[in-house]
C-alpha cells in the first residue's frame, strides 16, 4: 500500500479484537454480519484500504483536507477505518435507522468518532450536509440502490470536483458470480425466505406485489393482476399503485427490468444484488457527466488454510490477466470522476 500503509491496517485491526459483538448491534442480523466482517476483518481492511487509495489517487486533495461521505455504511467500518487513517472529515450515511445506531455504538466502543451520521436516503443526504463533500464511496451498495437515475442526479448536484467509488460484488463478467446471483434473485422473486434466527420470513416478492396490485386495483380481473405482477418486477409499492393507476386508466403496462432475473423488494425498495453490465454502468455514469474507470478486486487471501493459498494464487491470475481478470474478479472497484 503506498497512502494507507499496512501499519493502519493491523492496528485497526487490534482494535476489533474482543469487542463485545452482541452489544453493538440492534439486532440479529447486524450482529450477525458485524461478527462476519470482523472474522474476516483482514480480508475487508484491505478493501477498503484500496478504496481509501484510490480515492487519494484521483482526488487533488491532501489526506486531512478531504471531507468524505461512506453511502450505505451499514456498520460504519469503512468509514470509521477512514477517519482512523486521518481523513478530514468523515459522514457515515445509511437508510437504515438501525444500521445508523449501530454505527453509533461501534463507534462509541472503539472510541473513533465520525463527523456526522446521517440517517435517510439521497435526498436526506443532500439536505443533512454542511458543505460539499469531496468524495462519495461505499462497499456493497450501488447494487442495491432502488433508482440510480436520482441517486447520480443528485451526486452531479454536491460538488463539481466530486470523486465517486464504489466496490460491488455483482461482477456481471464473471460467470459463475453471475449464475449464483441469479438463482438468489430467483429465489427472492419466487420462494422467498422461513423464518431463521437472523430474520423474519420474508415472502416472494411476486406475492407481495400481487397483494399490493390487487389492492390497487378497482376490478382485479385475474388477468390484469397476472400481467401487472410481471410487469411491475424491479418496482417498489408506490411505483407499483403508480402502475396500476396508470394501466386502468391508459390499459399501458410498465416496462420490466430487461435483465431476466433482476428484481426488487416491493416494500424497502432494494435490489436482490442488480447486475449490470460493464458498459451499462459506464452510460449510466456518463449521463451524468463522470468518467469511469472499472478495476477488479481481489478474492480473501487471508486465511491461513487451503482456501487462502487457493485464493493467492486466484489474485495472482488476476493482476497478470489485465482487463480479462475482470471475468474471474470476485468483485469490480468503479470510479467516477466529474469531467
């Protein structure tokens, strides 16, 4: 690492060791994810110390000067390990109002305190902020985001220098990430999920649009109800009333997603892990007026067992395959600069 050295990284590391986990999280399925991230907190340390590098690559800003904000923090590691590393200014920003306390709590035990948290979506982003930040990054979450079209409408608004980086495992190029993700977009729109100790049941998402259709609709003739519930995938509920008020007054139904398993959770609106492809996200990032630059990850080499010298050697085929390693990357880095 040539900004954030490994020395960062092994002593925020020392400073996960032991913490009280059942603590820090309000409920089972945050603490069950904490737990992950800090078993295997060497693995996603380096992550987002390649973030944090890259971000000092592009940006024209020194370490302290620069004011960033982690986008769906969730636990708030990212962040919290950016502000340790000697950023200016840190924001941890989640939709999630649970996700925002445990952010707090972690930060409170660690004793490393961020500039601001702030808890909404985009447009609550905009609005809690007291100045332009410099940079926009996050791990795991541009995949999920309902409505991309706002969210970089209202990035392109924040700063004219604007730095963006995200990390998404929903590697599009590599084909057996690609297969995997699929079946879990599958099983999302047509089983669902039982009750387990880290979640509630969570019906198909194809049942919760019906209920949501049948209800809107003044004459839920069955046909209409079966043509709505296909063509509203990728729709969250008001969107999908929305459609139905539309289609009994126009007889127009709405498009679908044109990827064949993509879809949404009707009610919160998030993404069961979108694909896109390479050259999707480049149009997207250039109707907003960034260019972007796409590298690839790296799997957890980290592990002292079989599975960690299989990796090494996975990461090596990758740094010496250039643009092709992207179709054995376990996850792509995009960076967005403003042109």
């Amino acid at each position: 690492m040539n900004d954030i050295a490994h020395c960062y990284i092994n002593k925020f590391s020392a400073l996960l060791k032991n913490l009280p986990i059942k603590e820090l999280s309000p409920n089972s399925y945050l603490e069950a994810y904490l737990e992950h991230l800090i078993v295997n907190n060497q693995f996603f340390l380096h992550i987002y110390a390649s973030v944090l590098n890259e971000l000092l690559h592009k940006s024209d800003k020194s370490k302290e000067q620069i004011t960033l904000v982690d986008y769906g923090a969730g636990n708030g590691l990212l962040g919290l390990f950016a502000k340790y590393c000697g950023f200016g200014k840190v924001i941890l920003s989640d939709i999630s109002p649970a996700r925002c306390q445990s952010q707090k709590m972690l930060s409170e035990k660690i004793s490393i305190y961020p500039d601001d948290i702030i808890c909404g979506d985009v447009d609550s982003l905009e609005e809690g902020l007291a100045a332009s930040p410099d940079a926009i990054i996050g791990t795991d979450v541009i995949e999920h985001i309902y409505d991309l079209d706002l969210f970089f409408s209202t990035l392109q608004r924040l700063n004219k220098t604007l730095v963006i980086i995200f990390t998404t495992a929903s590697n599009e190029k590599n084909w057996l990430k690609k297969k995997w993700l699929m079946r879990l977009q599958k099983k999302d729109e047509w089983e669902g999920w039982k009750k387990n100790e880290y979640s509630q049941a969570i019906p198909p998402f194809r049942e919760t649009r019906e209920a949501i259709i049948r209800e809107a609709l003044q004459c839920p003739e069955l046909a209409s109800v079966e043509a709505l519930v296909t063509g509203t995938r990728g729709l969250r509920k008001v969107d999908i009333i929305c459609a139905c008020k539309i289609y009994e007054q126009k007889n127009i139904l709405p498009v679908q997603p044109r990827h064949p398993t993509n879809t949404c959770d009707p009610i919160t609106g998030s993404w069961t892990e979108r694909l896109l492809a390479h050259n999707e996200y480049r149009n997207l990032y250039e109707k907003y007026g960034f260019s972007l630059d796409i590298k690839n990850g790296f799997y957890n080499e980290y592990q002292k067992n079989l599975k960690g010298f299989i990796f090494q050697c996975m990461n090596t085929l990758i740094r010496h395959a250039g643009k092709a390693g992207s179709f054995f990357s376990p996850y792509i880095m995009l960076t967005g600069l403003r042109k």
